[in-house]
C-alpha cells in the first residue's frame, strides 16, 4: 500500500515517513501544497496524510480540488487543537478522518490501518483469505497461524494482493502501489516476488490472469473450482 505525506514541518514529515516505512508502506512526501496536490492528482495513492496548514496551497484547497477530480482515495487531515472549524471544513472538502497535533505516531496509523481496510471492504485488523492471515498491525503475515517469512517487497505485494483478494490486480497496479516514487521500478520484478509468494504461501493461492495480472484466491473460489 502507498501512502502520500503532505507535511510542511520537517521534522514531523520525516517522523510520519519513517513511522509509515517502518510499518511495511511505500511513502512519497511532499512538503507544501503545491507538490501534494500535483502528487496526489498524478499517482495512485491507498491513502493520504494531509495537513492543512501548507505553504503555496492549503490542505483545504487541495482536498477538494482532488474530490472536484474524482479522486477518492482516503484522506486523513492533520489538524490544531484549537482548530475546530478547520476539522469541520477538512470533513465537509471530503475528509475521512482527523488528528489532532500534536499526536501519537501510534494513533495515525492505527488510523490509516482502519482507513485502509475500511476502503477495501474489510472491518477488522486481521484480514483473512482462508488460511492465510494478513496482520495489518504487526505488518506480517500467517498461514494456519505460523508467520510466513517476507521481505519488505514481498510483504507489501502479498498486503495489496489480500486487500483486494478475489479480483485480478494487473502488474502495473501492484507496481504503482508497492514503491515509493523515487524507487526505480522494473515490472519484472513483481514477477520474481510472486514466484517468491507462491513459494511460501503455496503456488496455488496466486493465480495468474494471462496477459491480465495476478489474482489471489478467496475460499469461495476455491470450492467453486474444487466442486465445478
Ligand atoms: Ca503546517
């Protein structure tokens, strides 16, 4: 999953970008408001982190600018304490959430976790497809309860794969939501990252689209094809 950091103060960007890698993510920073709207309207983030104090465009004006443009990736505001109204403008540009400053790194991501999920369908921090377990809060994975050994690359693959279980994700997707902006990406690598997974987690819980991408298989299916 990608999230995008609109953050003027340096330290507290860094702080987020670091908390947010830490925890299994690709992140893309962006320190005024100008940067965070062109990034947010030209990349296809999970989920943003938006403050709405920022130089050049405030968080506001951008939000809805990206709503005005049918972007409806989840957005969080970074707001004041004393700032009420700021909240009540942020939800009504299209906010999904807040939190207050100064704030606990702790909170905004259990935040972002349920952002997350809440997006893709799933209500609870463990997200299930058989046996295999996606712990969103320890950032790993299980199978019948034991912890799959991932690297970053494979976990954040088989992360976005199980948010979105049972549908056919293409290779360019899986490639815009597993690296930061600034990595220098190769498709084919997805390629070796799924036959990693398929190693591990068993080669028949990722099916491959021909010519389409990658599906992970839901129980459901799975029956569907054992009884049909
Ligand atoms: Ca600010």
């Amino acid at each position: 999953m990608r999230i995008l950091v609109v953050e003027d103060e340096a330290d507290l960007r860094r702080q987020l970008g670091d908390a947010l890698t830490h925890a299994g993510y690709a992140v893309d920073l962006a320190a005024d408001g100008e940067e965070g709207h062109f990034l947010g309207d030209t990349e296809p983030y999970d989920a943003v982190i938006l403050d709405l104090g920022l130089p050049k465009m405030d968080g506001v004006s951008i939000l809805e600018r990206w709503r005005g443009d049918g972007h409806i990736f989840p957005v969080m505001i970074l707001t004041a304490r004393d700032r009420w109204s700021e909240k009540v403008a942020g939800f009504d540009a299209g906010a999904d959430d807040y939190v207050t400053k100064p704030f606990y790194t702790e909170e905004v991501l259990a935040r972002l976790r349920a952002l997350l999920r809440r997006a893709s369908g799933h209500a609870v921090a463990a997200i299930d497809v058989g046996a295999l377990r996606l712990d969103t809060r320890a950032a790993r994975a299980t199978i019948n309860g034991d912890p799959i050994k991932l690297t970053a690359h494979e976990y954040k693959v088989l992360a976005y794969l199980i948010h979105h279980q049972g549908r056919v994700v293409p290779r360019t997707e899986l490639v815009e939501h597993i690296y930061d902006q600034d990595f220098d990406r190769d498709s084919n690598t997805i390629e070796v990252f799924i036959g990693r997974l398929r190693k591990k987690i068993g080669g028949d819980r990722i099916e491959t689209e021909r010519g389409l991408g990658y599906r992970l298989v839901t129980p459901e299916a799975e029956q569907n094809r054992v009884s049909g």
